[in-house]
C-alpha cells in the first residue's frame, strides 16, 4: 500500500533519530534546561537570525497553539483566524477550553488578508456596545494554511502593519514551516517569519521529528513565568532531552531545509503526474498538500492500492481528497502511484 | 425626550414594586428557600402546564445562558446557535469563557430552521476526523430572536424532533418571551414552549422585573446539584425573595401576559405611525422590536427628540435602526413619536 | 419565632427601598449608566476620601470574589487566604472554576497576620523548583472575617507593606464591612480601608440593601476592560439602577454607617445577655456575629423558639452556633430573647 | 559528578529505544491508532490482567493528572488529596486551571489513610450548608507516594471501600508504579492495583521511557469521547507510535519490572551505605527514592562531587535532601557514592 495520506506517518529522519541514540545514556538537567536544549534555542536563533528571540519546546501543534493563544490573551480577549484555521475546525475546542472566543473570517484558499483583518478590528471598535464583545486580541495565521497554500511577503508584511497598528500580536501556525519556506513560490525566508511576527513555531512532527514544535517569540515578549505556564499545561517534558536533541539534529547542516526540500520536490513531481493523468486540482497548492477532486468511485477504486487523505464532499458524487509528501517520501512511490493513477 | 431606544428603561411594575414593600421586613429565609420563590415556582409551573418542571430564578439573561450551557454541555461539547444569537455576540465571551464552543449557523431574520441543524449535525457525525472536532451538545434558539422574530408551532416542534433524534437538548432563551407569547401572529403558547424544550427561561428583567429570569427544566431533567453550579457561577443570591417575589406578582392575575400584551399593542401601533410616515422597515418582526433603514442625516435629526438604537450600518448612508417598546411605554408616547417622525 | 440567624433576613432599609420606589419609572440608561449610579460612585469615592478610586457595583459576595480575583491573577497565580476564608469553603469553588488556586494558610480566629504572609511568599521564592508551582499572586481577607473578627490598623498596616514589597495586590472581602467598621474595637475608617489595600469592597446585601457590593479600586488601578469582565461572568444587570440607587440611598445622610452601628449595638445588647445567663463564647467577636458553644440539648430545645445557625461541631455533646444581628434586628427581639435563653 | 538528583537524568531505555530505532522507517497510522499501541494495549492489559481494561498513551505525569482529573469530575466537584499530593504543590496549579479545587488532607508520610477519607466526606454530607461547597468527588494517591513510600494491600482495599461506598472513582498516580511494584515490601501487584481502583497509570517517563504515561481504566469506565477530550488538552500526539513502540518494549518480557527491580536493588545498596556513613534518614522509604538529613555545611560539600535534590528546610542548619536511583543507575556509581560520604 502506498502511503500519501498525510506528513505523519514516518517516525524521524535518520539522522534525528541518530542523535537521539547517541545521546541516550547521558545524564542530563530536566524540563529542557539540558546542553541540546541549550544548543538547538542558540542554533534556532541564529537560523531566525533574531537576536531578541525566546525559543521553547513544546510537543504538537494543538499544545503549542493552546499553550500561546492562553498566554497572550487577556480574558476578554479572543483570537482572529481564518474560519478554516486548524484552531478553529480541528483542536476540539482546545482554545475554547482556555476559555477564549476564536473570531472566525471566512477564507480565501485557507487565508485571510490585512484588509480584512483590518475591516473587523474598525468594525468592532466602531460599535456602539463593543464593551459587550469579545475584543480582538491577536490574529493567528498558518504558514502554510490548511490548504497548503501559502503568504507572499507583502501579504504579510500588511498583516503584520495592521497588528501593529492595533497593538495586537501576529501569530504564525508553522506546522507545516519547512514545507512553506522551501516552495518554489515563496519568497519568505525564516529570518523573515521571524520579523514579521511576534511569535510563530517551526514545526518539527511533520518535518522530521517524532514529535516537537519549537516557539519562537521574536520580540523579547516572552509572556512572563512562561515555563509556568507551560507546566500548567501539563506540556512540560521531564526529558526536554527529546525536543532539545531533535532540534539540535534538525538545525545542524541544514538538515530542517534540505527534507522540507525534499517533500516540495516530491510535491512537485506528484503534482505533475496528477496533471498528467488530468486529474482536476480543487486548488493550487504550492507546497507538500495536493487537493484534487475525484469522482467517488474513482476514489474508492484508487483507495485499494493507495493511501490518502478524504478532506470534504465537493458534490453528491465527488470528493475533494487530499495526497500528502513529507520529508520521508521516496521518489519510486511517486512513480508506483503514477502507474496506479 | 422621548424613549425606544430598548426594553429596560424602567424599573419594576407597579404591582411588582408594590409586593417588594409589602414583603420587605419579613424574616424569610435565603438562597431562594423562601416562601415567595415558592409560590412564584408553583404558579410558573401552573401556567407552564407541565409536572416535571424544576424552576430556578437567575438575575439576568446573560447569567442564564452560561450557567444553563455549562451544566449541559460535557467538555468537548458545543452549543448551536444562529450566529446572530445573543451568545454569540452580545455576552462578551460568557459562554467561551466556560470553556465551550459557539458552533454558530448562518441565521434568517435571526432564526436557524430544523433542518440545517440536521445537516450541520449529520455532516459532523459523517466526518472522518470529527473525534478531532467539537461535538454539538445543545441548540440553542431565541424566541423571540434577537431581530425580534419568532418560531411558528410547527418550526419548534421540527427543531425539537431533531434534538430528541441526535439526543441533545433544546434550549430557548425568552430574556423576551412574553413579548414573543403575546404576538398577534404567534401560534405557541407558554405550555407549548414548556412541552417543545428542554429547558427555557422567562424573562422578568425585559418584561416588568427589577431584574430576574426564572429558568425552567422541563422534563424532570435539572443537572445534578444545580444550586451549588448556580453558587459556583456567583449567581445565588443571598435574599433569593428578590426574585421569588417579584415572579410571584408577574404571576398573579395573569400580570406577565397582560403586560406583555400592552407591550405588543404599542408595538403594532408604533408600527402604523412608522408605516403611515413611510419609513422602510429592515424586515418584518411582529415583536416589541422593530427595525427601520434610516438615511444617516435623518438619523441625527431623529436623535435630537427621541433616543433609538443603532443596530447596524446598513450602506454608506443608511443605517439600521431599532424601535422598542416595552410593558412600560405609554400609548402618548407613541403619539408623541408620531408627530417628531 | 425570633430570628437571628443571620443577616440577610429582610429586604431592604425602608430609606433604600423609599428611593427605589420614587425612581422607578424614571427612563434610565441601563448597564450602570444611570445618573444614580453616577451619584452613588462620587458619594462612596468622597467617604473613602480616595480621589483615586473607581466604584463599580456588582450583586452579591461571591460574585464580587470571583470576578476581582480572575480580574487580578495571571494564570499561574494564585490567592492567598486564610483556610476560614468565604473562598475557601463557602463559595461552591467559584475561584478554581476561574482557574486559579486558593493558597490556605492557618487562620487565628479567622484572621491572618502580615508575618505569616511573608514568610509563605520567601519561602516560596526559595524554593528551587518554585517554576512548577503556584504563584503568590494577591491577598485576600475579610473584614470583618467568618468568626467575625476585625484587624487592627497596624496589622492591616503591616498586611499592605508586605503586599507592596512583593508587588501583589491587597483585596479586602468588605460583605459586613459596616459592621466592622462601627465595632467598638475598631481603630480602623473608610478612608483607612480605601488607602490600605487595593481594592475591596462595601457590602450592601448584608447591610440595608436588597442586593449589591459597592467594589471600589483604590489606586487607579482597574483592570483593562473591566466592564467587559463583568459582562463575561453573567454579572452586569441590564438595570444597573437598581444598585445605583440603592448605594445612593446608603450613602446619603450617613445611612451605611448609622445603620451598621444599630446592628453593633444589637449585637452588644445579645453578647451581655448570653453572658449575663452564662453561655460560654466561642471566641470573642466584636461585630455582628456571635459564636457560643451549647449542650446539643439546650441547642435543640432553643431552636424551638429561636433560629440561628449550628456553625460546627465543638465535641460529641457541643456545638458551635452563630446567633447575627443586623440592621434590621429590633431592640424587642433581643429583650425577648432574653426571656428564652 | 555523580548523578543521584532524579530518576529521568537518561533516555531510554536501551531495549526502548532500539525498539524506536527498528519501527522508525514504517508507515504507521496517526493518534495512536497504530499497530504498536494496539500491541502495548493489549500487553498491559494482560499484565494487568483486566479484561475490562482500556489502555490511553499520555506523555508526562502532569498530563496524565490533569486529563484525567478533569475527565471525571463535574464542575463542582474537587479530588481529595495528601497535601503534599504532586497535584497539590508541583504541578503548576494544573488542576485548578481546569477548574476543579483540591480538597487536601493532612498527609502521613506522603499517603493519607481509609478512615480519614472517610471523616471528610461524611462531615462534608453532615454539614448543612454543603450545598454553597465543593463536592467530594474523586480521591487521588499516588503509589509510591512523594516521599517514596507505598501502600500496603489491605490500606489500598480500605480506602477503595470507602471510594465505592460513596461512589467516587479511586485514581492511582503511578508515575513510579514500577519502583512501588518492586519494592520489597510490597504486597501489591499489578492486577491488585488494577483491581483496587477505577483509573492509574503505569508511569515510563520515570522507568525506562523517554517520556510517556500509560493510563489504565479498569472498568469499563472510559469517560465519553475520551480521544477528544485528550485532544482538547493538546495531549494527543500525531506520532501516537512514539508511545506505542516504547510500552510495547516495556512490556515486552518483563522488561517494566525487571528494570524497576533493578532500581531498588540500587536503593538498597544506597541505603546501606547512607547507614553505614552514619546518615540520618528523614523518613524510611521502601522505594527508589532516599530522604536524609544533612548538616548545610555537609550539603554544600558534598555537591562538588555529586548531585541530589534539595527537598525542604529541616531546621536553620539542616536540610533534607533526596538522592534516587532509577532503572539508569550504575552500581559502580553507588561504589563511588560511598567513597564520597
């Protein structure tokens, strides 16, 4: 069975997992105070080239979103996110459950844009009873977004100009970050996420790690006591030593970039068998998440011999289905499923 | 100056105020165990028609709904609501702050019908991934709506077969009920409300109360230990006779009716002025509240001798405006808004 | 049957309830808006003689608790309190349903001592793996507290400077501050409270009014958006006029404070007649509530004529009991009691 | 230097971490899902021998506490709990966060007792104003405790007895299960405790895994949805297997216990040299954790060469200090230990 169902199902790249069995029987500091810990924050610093940046470990995406939102947020406060958002659709009101109101946009292809994020913060202000709302409190954007697309630099330099002029944070979901940053079309480099932002994470589970995702504030905005806070959450590893040392691995040679990469690459060779085949895209994906729409029975024929991803009904008989690359994905599968489609 | 601009701008009753003094220097006991909340629960019931009501008595609307939504809803479930809905917008986040998700459906004239809350619920259910996702846990509704509208017999009974199918419960929010009953164009009675629900309130604070909501639970079906959730939310008052007796007089003498009924005939008069100046309505609400598109400039004018409510901008020019009237508006008034429009 | 059981058995002062009555059908902006509101702030901020502060009126105790505290605390602070505090025990767990923890210390007949306070805070610092715990975030305590007892101005005193030195704030719990304040043992005033912490509150509910605490913010200090708080906990009256007025009342023409001393009289009237026939006190309380130890028989056989409240089991053949006067309590009431005891 | 300061200074386990090392490269299904979790699944389930068990995959002890806490109780509802409980004082308040109050009893030793559970509730049900308090709902220990003692079977069968009396789930924090198991004297095994409660989890984090937790619900008695309620927490990792894999090896021939027996044959050995150098021990404790009294000077000497974890104030000039074995300890670094006393 050929696996294209999502950018989870390897364990860790080789080398990651090579570190990890190097360092095992070391005796070393708890919570992530050890030396790799140490080592990968100053690696990820230098890669952000952000000398005013905090970097802390956390595990998956849900608990860094949570962990974030929670942290930055006042009470009255709620977070703007595309009503596609991964926070707002798929964390079972994890945000919800620290007790904050998403503000949901409707979406262009996963994203929202500077005016309209904009047209909601004057709209909210310029109502008479706003005291009775919940007030915008910071706006989260994923980079790539749900539907793999992605943020051209102006876009998010005006998102980042509106933030700032209503003094809330931006907060970029980089789940997918490598997956972004290496598309052929992006023109962001992560010394650019990191300026245009005041705190995002480099996700690791997805780009090579067994699990961990790195937040970065940029801005010395740290929110106060955060490893309290962390801890309270109960997302704070006894061993850091697991996401301290799979960072470590993931920002030395490059390695992070290179396996992005590598799934771009592969991205762009399924892309072009589906073209190919002349499969119809539901939209145009410029990174590892390829959307195409199949009729139903093509879907369950094709699911005999390959695995991916049901994403939403498209009509009474077709389905929008996802295929997926990640850094593990080996170029002779891309070949075996050009023979199946 | 003359005043529509919402439904609390008076105190109590007169007949309400009278029994607070009357009762005043009374020794009763607290938190709601005194013989006036007694009474007021007994004569509730009566006028419900319904055995298995438990009754409660909140001070306002907002309170209601929380503390209602959060002894429903398990954690990882969420209320439907029309996205219009007072929860939604208008409660500053009362329910996220709980800790649960607004799952918000695109309204009409403020109502959602039967069978989009089917589809939203059979397509949750239909997602792969929905273990990942909020569970609908309740529908919630307003009668009348927030535009002011209200539900025929036939689209409650529609919207309760749909819960009792997927086994939620239906909750109605009457901060305006009786404003809603005593509609020329409603065919629902309060026992229909008490039998088509599963918990709803009667507002006192909108219709002849100080303040004060009377929660009923229809169907012998009151969360375990509601009055400590009740104290837990700070929302037990000590001298609970605040409540208890100020119900106890709206229900005597079919009072709340009657004083509703006031309500709606200056509702339908305020209308014919409205009409007759040939004033364009926003929509069609056979409730104490009603919505007209002013141009702006008319707007300011207007404001010089009588207080109305901006609801929203409705163009560049134009915006929506909201008439309301309530048990206490006087027949002069209207007459004397006749003259000024 | 005599009741003294606590104070909260009658409505409110005839002054108080008069003033509702003269403006009830006064049209009034809602959400404490109103011109009484307005009045009652500049009333309450001049006999605080605190040009500093911000008054706003909340309904009942518990409420006031919770929303001050979850106003005021990070989310990995916590409260400290004596383990007797109202929070502690007798709130439904209403401060952890924010979120927060409540940091008990051993109470001395209710109080805590500003030595103590300090010495949890250092030794908390200390602790090397004080991460992972709860923040000392404020102060709490009651005046006067649950066994009725009052600080003197040098230990408030001392209380404040510890607070100030660690930069957390002081909240003083006033729900029967009138009481306290007109004890005869009192060394401490209105303007003294106001200066001596930062942030308490004026309790109504136990002291001439139907419902309401007067929460004043002594130093500037309110937190951001606070109306929006209060509307998220269910705590904003539409008809804020229905406190406003009524603290209006309370502090004309001295009421508060002359109607707070009635009751200390009372209560001195009740002390020499239970010491006069020989019971034996608890402890020794200054204010409105007095704590006698009874045979469980002579309890039972007085209940019969006189209601009060059994406050805890002294041994297998003793109790506790709380007999309360309050505002309301008549001169003949004690003198028949007299003849019971 | 010599590292005695905890028991989660290593990786994992040699067996554990091949094990990663083997199933790295397969394509496995996400959220626990795979094949490995089904394997450990059903392998704990046979050694716990529970039929009705249902077996979940956290990654830490704060995690597992907090997930599972907030599962079982309803909103007025707190966990009795020794004071010094890890949920009491170490875990950031992350209890409390999700809104439920620890109810804590005065510890012996770390444990608490049957008959003292039992006091509390009966008096919390005998108190008339139980109704405005927080409902015992559920009782938390720890086995071993924090100060590394057990429970003995018949204690264990106690306190269970009082759970089922009043109906309230007993859950064991096994976050050092292995180290309890093993002890030499001990009467329990794993079927006892799995027997004797309704919810525990089999601690890795601390034997032999880099991180993770296996929670065990022993009778039928999986809370609703659990999956989404564990996402909701931000506790559901994407790469489940992580988990999957290392219990699967833990519990792979005996390889849990063996490596927990290994620990206390450590702890023996490092008894008998801290009572051999003549040490004071602070408590006796039958597990892998050690607590002795040392002079301050002493303290600072020693720490140039090896390491320990300070635990609390004895007196001005003595502190107690903990040293712990773990399935990581060498016995030659017990040899060194003993040149270094």
């Amino acid at each position: 069975m050929l696996s294209f169902d999502c950018d989870y199902v390897a364990g860790a790249h080789t080398k990651v997992l090579q570190k990890l069995v190097e360092t095992n029987l070391e005796s070393l500091s708890g919570y992530g105070e050890d030396v790799y810990c140490k080592s990968a924050r100053e690696k990820i610093k230098k890669a952000c080239n952000c000398e005013d940046a905090d970097v802390y470990f956390l595990t998956g995406g849900t608990q860094a979103n949570l962990v974030i939102i929670a942290s930055l947020l006042d009470s009255y406060e709620g977070v703007i996110s595309a009503d596609t958002g991964h926070i707002n659709g798929h964390e079972a009101g994890a945000v919800e459950y620290t007790g904050h109101k998403i503000l949901a946009l409707p979406h262009h292809d996963g994203k929202i844009f500077a005016e309209e994020i904009e047209k909601y913060i004057k709209t909210f202000y310029e109502n008479d009873s706003h005291s009775h709302m919940i007030f915008p409190g910071m706006v989260y954007i994923s980079h790539p977004t749900e539907y793999g697309t992605i943020y051209s630099k102006n876009e998010l330099e005006k998102i980042y100009e509106v933030c700032k002029k209503y003094e809330i944070p931006l907060f970029i979901d980089g789940a997918r970050l490598g997956y972004g940053l290496m598309s052929k079309e992006s023109d962001l480099t992560l010394p650019d996420i990191a300026k245009l932002c005041d705190v995002f994470y480099i996700g690791g589970t997805k780009v090579g790690a067994l699990c961990g995702e790195a937040v970065v504030f940029t801005k010395n905005n740290t929110p106060k006591n955060f490893v309290t806070r962390v801890k309270q959450h109960g997302a704070l590893l006894a061993k850091g030593r697991l996401l301290g040392v799979q960072f470590d691995a993931l920002f030395s040679d490059n390695l992070y970039f290179e396996i992005s990469k590598h799934a771009i690459e592969m991205a762009e060779k399924l892309k072009s068998v589906l073209k190919e085949k002349g499969y119809r895209f539901f939209l145009e994906s410029p990174t590892n998440q390829q959307f195409v729409i199949l009729e139903n029975k093509k879907m369950d024929e094709l699911r005999k011999n390959v695995s991916f991803c049901f994403w939403e009904k498209y009509d009474e008989n077709h389905s929008v289905v996802r295929f997926a690359t990640s850094w593990s994905t080996k170029e002779e599968d891309v070949e075996k499923l050009r023979k199946i489609l």
